[in-house]
C-alpha cells in the first residue's frame, strides 16, 4: 500500500468529483422533467400516446448506459449530415453527450416510478377533492402530483445513487470526472488498488449523503 | 449427493490440471487494437508484428506461449498482479515506465506524429521532416515553437496511458487540450469525425487507418523520437523477474542475427522498422 500515493491524489480526486456532481446534478434535473412528461403520457388513455411513452422507457431501461453513451457520442459522431447541423454544437462535446445520455436513461425509469406512485393513488383521494369541488387540474397539481413525489421518494432515492455510479460511464467519453482522474493518475503510476480505494471512498461518500438526505426528506414528508 | 460430490471433484481437478498446462507457458500481454504493432483479425484471432514476434522469440527461448489479450490502461498493472509475465505491446522504453517494471533491449522503433483530416488549417506545417527529444538541436527548438504557436487551444486527442500523452502533458508544445481515449480505434473515430482537431499516435496507426477506413486522415509537422517518446519498444517484465528477463534479450539477439525481426517488421509495416 503506498499511502503517501493515496494521500496525495485525494485533492485530484476530490476536485474531480466535483464534475462527477455536475454531471449527476444536470442530468436528473433534465431526467426529472422527462420523467414526469413521460409518467403522465403513460397514464393517458390513448394507446398510441401510451405505447409511445412505454416504447421510450423499455428501450432505455433494457439497453445498458454504456451502449446509449456509445451510440450517442461515437455512433451520432459518425453521421456527416449530422455534423453538418446546429445539432452538433451540442454533439460535439462529450460533456453534452453524456447529459443526454444520462438525462434520457434516469428519465425512463424516472418515468416508471413517476408511474407507479401515480397509481397507487387511491381514488378515494380524487374523489374526495371532486366532492369539495376542486377542478381536475388543481386536483392534479395540487393533489396527485405532491403524493406521488412522496410516494416515490424512496425508489427515487435509490434511483439517484445508480445514476450517480452511472455517472463513471462519462469516463469511456473522455470526460475527466472521478473515475477519469482516477484512470489518469493509475496510468503514470501504475497503482491501481489505491487510487481505485480512494475514488471509491469518495464515491461511498457521496453515497451516504444522497441516502441520509433522502431518508431526511422521507420523514419531513410523513403520512 | 454422489454426483455433487463428483461434480466438485471434477472441477478442481479441472482447475489443478488448467493451472498446471499454463505453470510452465510464458503468458505475453499484448493489446490487439493498435495495428499493425498488434490487432485482431475479422475471426477475433490476435495477429500483427508483436503477436508474430512474440512466437518466434519463444522458439528462441525454447518455451512455449500464451498470448493474453489486456486493455492498454491496465497493461502495466496486470503485469505486476502477474495476470501474465511479459508486455509486448507495442510499449515504448520509457524512464517513467522503468520506475515501474524492466524492459528487454528495444526490439523496434517507430516515430510518432500528428495527423490531421485533409483541409484542417493544422495540414503542411512549416515544421522539419522529424525531431530527436533526447537532445533537441536548433531545428527540433524551432519546431516545437511552430508547433506551440499552431496547436494553442487546440483540441489534441490521444490514446491513454502513451509516450504520447505523456509528451502532450510535458508542456513541450505549450497548453493544449488534450483528450484521452481508451483505445486507438476511439482516437480515429473522433478525429474522423471533426471532435479532434488533431490526433497524436504512432505514425504507421494512423497510415493504417486511413488505408482500412478510406478517411482523408494526413500527417502532418515533424515525426517524433527520443524524449518523451523513449528509446525502442521492448519487452516489458517485472522488476523481479531476471530470469526471463535474461531469456528475452538472448532471444531478441539470435532473432536480430538470423534476421528474422526485421523480416516480420517488414512484412506487417511494410518498412523495416526493427532495431
């Protein structure tokens, strides 16, 4: 063990996990509101809204994130017309591939939690706002879409600490996040082992502070 | 309860026996994605100049061998974990690698340089047609100047854990930004497609390439040796391990004499590029 390696690639470690966060961060932002977009498509009626909402999570929740960042950075890169377009100002960097990537994968489960909390909403509870003559619209803002953030609290949680674990992807990209530094430092000392403990230390971290505030907000939010 | 028991039984005398066939094999790590030093053909078979190479230096050794196949980035570290014995890998000499693990006499050399797609501003640099790092003369100096001046702000990409990563961050041609790959074959792709502005690699990689691939991929500036870029590739070993250290020199001479490094050099980089 050469802990004086270990000592001294921490700050480079740390500094790191700071675009690590920034990755996570923007990508269940943008993740959060395509999850909600699609939750909503999937409880709609219309069987061509619903297979197309459905289509969208079961392609990206049963491909893995390594294929979607491959396809996204390296397959879109390969099609000239593309690059050609204003499309690729944003597609050129590898910072916005992986956003996507991440973004639309942590949607499509986002969207099936999103989901599942909508319908375990008894609809005692709709009903009791219709009898007090709420509007439809009120009731959905006001009524299903509070509960189902609470009901979902916990399979979110868990949601965000595989994404944050997914974000090391953004690695194969060229991105210089956690595991990029990480590779970077073990590729001109040769030390695997005590790089990879400290990365994963902090990874572990950061673990335990998304798990704690979740558990925060679960009981805030009791019911 | 018979059959489980025969079952285990059957498998760690399976283990003892597959333990004991690759005690006595010299297993050789090499990359298989940096044509021509070492690649794969369409069947998934490890081909190239060091997979030939490597057979010929065990007939000389007089042992057997195993080529294993390792991703660049972990190629030093699964050396010192022993997942095999030896590097051949297209891996350059180098003092910062040498902290590391032994290396055998270069048994080939081969310059470096940037390459470009046809029509970047980057194409025809008023450079030298090579430079020696390990004593830079006049020329070299300028150079690295009109290389300084051209490459600022430049997004340079580069294979990682290389000579040539190792030289783009030396601070020898100034700040430019540099991207890292896991493989060659990733570098290519992004140089093809416009996210690179240029692409640092073994001359013959990129040649390759643009053969295989029909992209308009140049060289361009001065090709590379000396310095950053070490001395000659050669055969990595363990710090520890003298013994087949010694074996691989003996056998890098015999096959230098009979001429048979500089026949295989010949036939996969179609120049001979041995040493």
């Amino acid at each position: 063990m050469d802990l004086e390696l270990m000592i001294n690639s921490f700050p480079k470690l740390l500094s790191a996990a700071v675009i690590t966060l920034k990755l996570l961060s923007v990508s269940l932002i943008i993740g959060l509101f395509i999850g909600l977009f699609f939750a909503i498509l999937r409880l709609n009626k219309n069987i061509f809204i619903n297979s197309f909402a459905y289509g969208y999570s079961y392609v990206f929740r049963g491909t893995p994130l390594l294929v979607q960042i491959f396809i996204i950075y390296f397959g879109l890169g390969q099609i000239e017309y593309l690059r050609s377009t204003v499309l690729w100002i944003i597609l050129k960097e590898p910072y916005w591939c992986a956003i996507i990537a991440f973004a639309l994968n942590t949607g499509a489960y986002t969207s099936e939690i999103l989901r599942s909390a909508f319908q375990t909403i008894k609809p005692g509870t709709i009903e009791a706002g219709k009898s007090l003559g709420i509007s439809n619209k009120v009731i959905f803002y006001k009524i299903q879409i509070p509960i189902a953030i609470r009901q979902s609290l916990p399979a979110y949680g868990n949601e965000i600490i595989l994404m944050m674990k997914g974000t090391s992807l953004a690695s194969t990209v060229t991105l210089m996040d956690l595991t990029g530094v990480a590779k970077y430092i073990i590729s001109t000392t040769f030390k695997p082992i005590e790089v990879f403990i400290v990365a994963g230390g902090i990874y572990l971290f950061m673990t335990f502070i998304i798990h704690n505030f979740i558990k925060f907000l679960e009981k805030r939010y009791y019911f | 309860m018979k059959i489980f028991k025969k079952t285990i039984f059957s498998v760690l005398l399976s283990l003892f026996v597959m333990g004991n066939v690759y005690a006595d094999k010299i297993r050789i790590g090499t990359e298989g994605a940096y044509p021509p030093w070492n690649s794969k053909n369409e069947a998934g078979k490890l081909i190239g100049f060091e997979v030939e190479l490597a057979y010929t230096l065990c007939r000389y050794i007089g042992q057997q061998c195993v080529i294993v196949e390792q991703d660049w980035d972990g190629m030093i570290p699964a050396l010192i974990m022993r997942k095999f014995d030896a590097i051949m890998a297209g891996m350059s000499i180098t003092a910062e690698r040498q902290k590391a693990i032994s290396f055998s006499q270069g048994y080939a050399d081969e310059v470096a340089s940037l390459a470009v797609m046809k029509g970047s501003s980057l194409e025809g640099l008023d450079t030298s047609a090579g430079i020696n790092l390990t004593k830079p003369n006049a020329a070299a100096k300028k150079d690295l100047k009109t290389l300084t001046a051209a490459l600022a702000g430049k997004t340079v990409c580069v294979q990682t854990a290389t000579i040539h990563q190792n030289f783009l961050d030396s601070g020898d041609v100034g700040k430019v930004n540099v991207r890292t790959y896991k493989t060659q074959d990733e570098v290519n792709l992004d140089l093809a497609s416009g996210r690179c502005d240029a692409a640092l690699a073994a001359a013959v990689a990129f040649s390759d390439y643009a053969e295989k691939s029909g992209k308009p991929v140049v060289l361009t500036g001065p090709t590379f040796s000396g310095g950053a870029f070490g001395n000659g590739v050669g055969v990595g070993i363990r710090k520890d391990d003298t013994e087949l250290l010694k074996k691989f020199n003996a056998a890098i001479n015999k096959a230098r004499k009979n001429g048979d490094i500089s026949r295989i050099a010949t036939k996969w980089f179609g120049f001979d590029a041995s040493m």
